[in-house]
C-alpha cells in the first residue's frame, strides 16, 4: 500500500538539478592510476572528472552490487548455452545473500545499503550522477531470459521445493508472483533510501530504460526498440517514477558487427528515444544521461583498433546532443588501467577530447543565441537520417526546448513555474501464499 509521501525531497533541489543548459559530460573511468605521470587530463576538455580520477568520487558515482547493500544473486557454472537462448545444463556454484530477491533479507539489505552510501559517499550535499548499477537478474521474472534464465528456474524449484504437490504452471505462476513482489520492494525500497540519503543527486539504474541490443538492426531499418521491450518499460514504470534521472545505455560492442548502413545511429536514436517517450510519460523533465563508451571491446583492450573511429565518436557525442538529454557518462573497464594509460591519452587527446569539447560548446552557444539562454535546441524530425558532424548547428534544423518557467519559440517569455511531482513511499507487503488445497482449484 502507499503509505505516506516523502518530505525529503524539496522543490528547490528538483528545480536546481533539471533547470541546467549545460550538456555535460562525465568521466566514469578509474583512471587516477593514469595521473602518477600528469598524463591523462580528461578536464581539459570540460569534461566533469572526480578528484584524483577515482570511481567512486565527489562528482559521479556507480555504486555497483558489491558495494550497495546485499544483493542477491547466483555465481553459476554453465556447461550448454542453446540457440533458443535457455540454460539447458548450469549449477549453481555460489548462492550470495540468498541468491533470488524474494529470499533476500531486505531489512539487513538496507541497513547495510545505508553504511554503504555514507562511506562511498559522504557529502550529504553530493548533487552529481549516483548510479544504482544491479544488472544481475531483471526485476521482473519473465524478463530473465538467456544468461539470466537461471533466475527464472531457480525460483520454479524453490516454489517446489515447498509445494512438491502443485503443477509445473501453477508452480511458475506462483514464482513469478514471488519474484516479481520481491524484486520490486528490493529495487524501490533501495533507490528511495539512496534518494533520502543524498536528495540532491540524480539518482537511477544503469541501463534503465531497457532496449533489445539489435535495435535498429538494417535488417529492420527501424529506430526504436521493438515491441518487447518498449512493453516492459511500461510495466517497469515504477522504476523511472522512482527515478530522478535516466541512465540509458548506447553502448557500441563490436567495431565489425554493427557496420550496416547507419545502423549505429539507428541504435543510438531507438536507445535514446525510449528514455525521451519514458521522460514524458512521467510528465516532468527529469534529466537523461546516457552511457557510452571510448571502446568496443573489454577484451582487445591493447589494439589501438578497438577504440571508437571518428564516425562512431561523432555518432555517441554529437548525434546524441541532438536530442534534448542532458549529457553522457564515458565509462570502461578498469581492468589492467596502468598498462592503458598511454593508448588512453593518445585517443583522448588527439580524438575524443577534441571532440567532446566541440560538441559541448555546439550546444552551450546554440541554447544561449536561440534560446535566450533558457532552454536547449533540439533537432527537428529526428528519424530522418542525416550526416554526423561536429559542424555549428544551423536552427532552421532546430526547435528551442525550454527549461522550466520559461517559454516561447526561442524561450523569451518567463511563465510561472510547474509543480514538480513528489514522489511517494512504497510500502508493499508479500503476498503469502494460499494453502494446497486450494491451488488445485486452479489448475
């Protein structure tokens, strides 16, 4: 049931953290062991880095599994991954903190989850990205699918285990009601304590709202998500009520594969795009900043191939700013950072830095000579494909989007403000489950 309306949230943090005409970057990479030679300078090129390049920081923040309460999951050992995308064969090698979330100890999870947010981090007034990086199971069942299916039969034997009497149907009815609760309050009740903790940040889940990874696949020549997953992100539309920012996924995995004609910017517009529909769904301007990354691969991490070509740089910097987002999280790996250090510099340096600089200062003087410095332009028609540059933006391709209390074509005209919506507490119980007897009136 809703119980009670948070007071924790104020007007003022809501207003301040949506009402910025800046396109920001963010440096989400542990790469402070780059900064033993004053080689690595990602601010040079206004891009937001934390102290000492650190992961965890005083300007971003990814609070991954590990360190964010106890996280239930399983460590499995496959043997057989089939076409039809199902583990036909697996073990479990590891059960941690219960393994499914409706076996979860959500009371010691958040205790837990609160130490954690104050030690990782301990401004009380932190107001950058915070995000809530769980990307073991899916929070609703019927999603856990492929290398998360083992989700979906663990929770079918555990409802067997105790119930040895009921149907194979009834038994996956009954864990998908389990899990389904479960993974809910698990998610909800998390986010509003990181939400109550640290009200200024923007606060979200990595890769939320969802989209298939073939997303404008030339095959299809469309630019959205298909129809499955644009159906779960409605009914996950109590995460992004929850959410005081968007974090989305552009992510480019394979240098080869995606090589179809404008494939890539059909993927970034489809990824985009739902976290836009998502946004005004929620009626409110809650800022969205997609994830992208310098390199494809985590495995070719010393081929100079594998960092983004110039057309794919351009594609998740500029043709992303043409949307009305607010900017983009670089991230990689910090697997063996040392030894990258120099292949880093060189492709910041010469490459991206340059790049992103440009792209940020499109943006800033195309909002402050067409929008009067209070709102953002806006590519018109943006499913019409059209060339990738980092040339100044002419407006006739543009509309101004205004930021809150202003309006207009080129947002000259100060209006009142619009309330912003309060989100509310979540209190849910789990259903306990029925007696035997009367599981058999459901078969």
């Amino acid at each position: 049931m809703i119980k009670c309306v948070l007071l924790w949230i104020t007007i003022f943090y809501l207003f301040n953290l949506i009402e910025s005409n800046k396109f920001q970057l963010y440096w989400n990479l542990k790469s402070g062991v780059c900064k033993s030679d004053e080689s690595l300078h990602p601010e040079w090129y206004q891009i937001v880095t934390n102290k000492d390049q650190e992961f965890l920081g005083d300007k971003i923040v990814t609070l991954y599994e590990g360190n964010l309460g106890l996280y239930p999951k399983f460590i499995v050992n496959v043997s057989f991954y089939s076409n039809e995308n199902f583990y036909s064969n697996y073990s479990i090698t590891e059960s941690i903190n219960g393994g499914l979330p409706q076996k979860n100890n959500i009371t010691l999870h958040l205790k837990k989850a609160e130490k954690d947010i104050i030690k990782y981090v301990p401004n009380p007034d932190f107001d950058g990205p915070l995000i809530i990086d769980y990307e073991s199971w899916r929070p609703l069942l019927d999603l856990n699918w492929g290398s998360r299916s083992h989700y979906l039969y663990e929770s079918i034997k555990w409802v067997r285990q105790r119930f040895p009497q009921i149907s194979e149907r009834l038994a996956e009815r009954i864990a998908t009601d389990e899990f389904d609760r479960a993974a809910r309050k698990f998610m909800v009740k998390t986010i509003q304590l990181v939400k109550k903790l640290r009200p200024k940040a923007l606060v979200g889940f990595y890769d939320y709202p969802m989209c298939n990874y073939d997303a404008g696949k030339a095959s299809s020549k469309e630019m959205e998500c298909n129809a499955h997953h644009k159906e779960a992100n409605e009914r996950l539309f109590w995460i992004y009520r929850e959410s005081t920012a968007l974090f989305p996924s552009i992510y480019y995995y394979n240098r080869d594969t995606m090589k179809e004609d404008n494939w890539r910017l059909r993927y970034t517009h489809a990824r985009i795009n739902e976290a836009i529909i998502l946004r005004e769904m929620l009626g409110s301007q809650i800022p969205i900043i997609p994830f992208t990354k310098m390199e494809y691969s985590i495995t070719n991490l010393f081929d100079k191939k594998n960092f983004y070509s110039k057309k794919d740089i351009c594609l998740s910097t500029s043709y992303a700013a043409n949307f009305n987002i607010q900017g983009l999280i670089i991230w990689s790996t910090y697997a063996n950072m040392n030894k990258r250090c120099p292949l880093i510099q060189i492709f910041l340096d010469v490459l991206y830095g340059p790049k992103s600089n440009k792209i940020t200062n499109i943006v800033e003087k195309c909002g402050i000579k067409y929008c009067s410095n209070h709102g953002r332009c806006v590519r018109k028609e943006m499913e019409k494909i059209f060339e990738c540059n980092f040339k100044a933006w002419n407006f006739t391709n543009y509309f101004c989007s205004c930021l809150n209390g202003f309006s207009g074509e080129n947002c000259e005209k100060e209006e009142s403000v619009k309330p912003i919506p309060v989100t509310e507490e979540f209190n849910i119980e789990l259903k306990l489950v029925p007696e035997i007897d009367e599981f058999a009136l459901l078969d």
